[in-house]
C-alpha cells in the first residue's frame, strides 16, 4: 500500500502536467512476450507472404518506413 508521502507526491506531480496542459492517457497494448503474440504474429506474416499482393504490400512498407 501507497504511503501518503507516495500518494501526496503523485499528487502533486499530476497537477504540475495538467498546469502545463497535459492529462494522464493509459493504453493497453498487446503483450508482444507472449507465445500466443509470438504464434498470432508469425501466423499473420505467412498469411501476407503468400498472398498474391506481397510484392504490393511490401513496397508500400518500404516506401512509407524510415530506412
């Protein structure tokens, strides 16, 4: 359990980011450490590889990535 030490610095700090127009945002992502992650991943770059637009898709990638 939290301190009021913990809880009051938090505090505080949460008032100084909404003072400089910032809010709090939590997002959950996927759990990329996952073996499901890892199977659904390679799964669906076979599904890609084999499709009849790779080459298409791929350029795509390659033209909007940073390289």
């Amino acid at each position: 359990m939290a301190s009021s030490g913990s809880r009051d610095k938090v505090r505080t700090y949460r008032a100084r980011m909404r003072a400089r127009g910032l809010r709090p945002v939590q997002i959950w992502v996927p759990d990329t450490r996952t073996a499901k992650f890892r199977a659904a991943a390679h799964r669906q770059s076979l599904v890609i590889a084999r499709s009849e637009g790779e080459r298409d898709d791929q350029a795509f990638i390659d033209a909007v990535s940073e390289q």
